[in-house]
C-alpha cells in the first residue's frame, strides 16, 4: 500500500510539463504599455504653487481669511452671523430673488423678485416681479402692484410727511408712482436704462437720457434743472 504522501506515478514529469506550458505562455502574453503615475509629480507641483502664493501679499491675506475661516476666529463671527446695528436690514438682490437679512443674521428670500430698494425710512421695498412693479414689505406681503413691460430698476424719494414717490425705468421711459401706488405717469422718453438716482429729501431725479447726457428733473413738474 502507498502512503499518502508519496508522489502518484509520473506525477513530477506531469508538473514539470505544466510548468513549461505555463511559464511559455507567460513570456508570450502581449505586453501593455505601463502607465506613468503623474499624482506625486502634481502633487509637488501644486505644493510649490502654494508655497510660491503664501510668499506674496495677496497670498498672505487669503491664507489668513482661510485660516480664520477654518478656525472660526470669534472677530469674525459678528460678520458672518449679524449685522452691525442692532436694529439694521440688509437688502441683497440675487439670481434667485431678494433677500432681506435681520440684525440677527435671519434671513427671508423673496422669491422671484429682482432689482428691490428700501423706501427712505426701511419700512417697505420696490421691486419688480415678472412684469409688475410692487411695494412690499419685508416679510413678503404686497401693498400694491402695477402693470408695466420692461419694468425695472425702481428708487425710493421722500420729500418728508409721508410724500414719497417711486421713480422706476419701464423700457426707454421713466415712470414715477405714489408711494400709495397712484399716480402713475411718465417722466421722459429715450432715457438710457441705468438706475435713476433720487436727491435725498426731494423728488428731483437725475438720470441718463439718449444722447448720454445726465438729465436732473423735477419728478412732479417735470421741469428741468
């Protein structure tokens, strides 16, 4: 009887031969070209690009914002997380609406709503929605809209006692309305669409006319100054 772990007959020739099929077969296979690792390489490069942008000024200050941003330096907090008045807003118009940011830092999206402004005292805004220019509040709700194509880029006046107007570009016209959202009418024609500006406590408007000249008029005549 053949102990169990004896060689079977012919089986050291038999593995040899597998052997020889193998190893041929091996040094047969198609050879791939062998891809070259760029990370370490990058990797330095982009080490060095850091290195060569801390040295500089510009560098210097990035790099602090950063790191105060990492490590949430507490001078920082009163930037990120209120405002500086206690009892401040901030209007901020963006791609997807008007934000109204709180002395606390909380803030309300007015969806859809672009190119807003505060009245004088900050109490409602102006801003155009679609094809609307409306007076709102803060918090959303509508006083009062009006109609009007193109309608864009509307400013605030006050002339004291509650006297306020909104003075706003309906294509090439300026328009002026009530601060109660009557009296619309059309100021001048032909008049480039930059935002008009208000001279404080009055409603005498200047604005860019056609001919790229700056226009001061009196909202309620009409009269030029």
């Amino acid at each position: 009887m053949r102990r169990w772990d004896e060689p079977a007959p012919d089986e050291r020739e038999a593995g040899d031969r597998t052997w020889e099929v193998v190893r041929s077969a091996y040094e047969e296979r198609i050879r791939l070209p062998r891809k070259r690792d760029w990370r370490p390489l990058a990797i330095a490069v982009a080490a060095a690009v850091i290195v060569a942008g801390a040295a500089s000024p510009v560098g210097h200050a990035v790099f602090g914002s950063l790191r105060d941003a990492v490590r949430g330096e507490q001078n920082a907090r009163p930037a990120l997380f209120s405002l500086p008045s206690p009892h401040s807003h901030l209007l901020v118009n963006s791609a997807e609406g008007a934000w109204v940011v709180q002395s606390d830092g909380s803030k309300r999206l007015l969806d859809g709503y672009r190119d807003a402004s505060w009245s004088p005292h900050g109490l409602f805004l102006a801003a155009v929605h679609g094809e609307e220019l409306r007076a709102l509040e803060p918090n959303g709700d509508v006083h009062w809209s009006v109609a009007r194509a193109a309608a864009a880029n509307p400013r605030w006046s006050n002339q004291g006692n509650g006297d306020e107007r909104v003075a706003y570009l309906a294509g090439s016209t300026l328009r002026v309305i009530g601060g109660d959202g009557r009296g619309d009418r059309a100021v001048a024609r032909g008049v480039v669409r930059v935002t008009p500006a208000g001279r404080p406590g009055t409603h005498v408007l200047a604005y860019v006319n056609g001919a790229g000249k700056i226009v001061v008029r009196r909202a309620d005549s009409g009269a030029v100054r």
